[in-house]
C-alpha cells in the first residue's frame, strides 16, 4: 500500500492545480465582464451629457 501513496498525492495535486486554474479562469472572466461594464456605461454618461446640454 505504500507505493500507492505517491500516486495518490500526484493525483491530489494534479486536481489542486485544476481548481486553481479554473478559479483564475473565472477571476479573468469576470474582471473582463466588469471592463466592458464600464465601457457599456462609459457610453450612456456621454450620451446622457450630450442631452443635458442641448437642454
């Protein structure tokens, strides 16, 4: 049994390094999303102020 140790801890750090990678992933998406946000909204406070001054 004791040569299946090592196997196993391959294993467990294989499937860390996944999730890891996977919540990064994630991070990165997300920060992304949050980018174009801003933009999107970047875009209607100009349009928004264009309004405002022909008022």
């Amino acid at each position: 049994m004791d040569n299946l140790n090592p196997i196993d801890d391959s294993f467990e750090t294989q499937s860390k390094v996944k999730v890891t990678r996977k919540r990064k992933w994630r991070e990165i998406e997300q920060l992304k999303e949050q980018f174009q946000l801003e933009k999107e909204l970047r875009a209607y406070e100009d349009s928004l102020e264009y309004m405002l001054d022909e008022f």
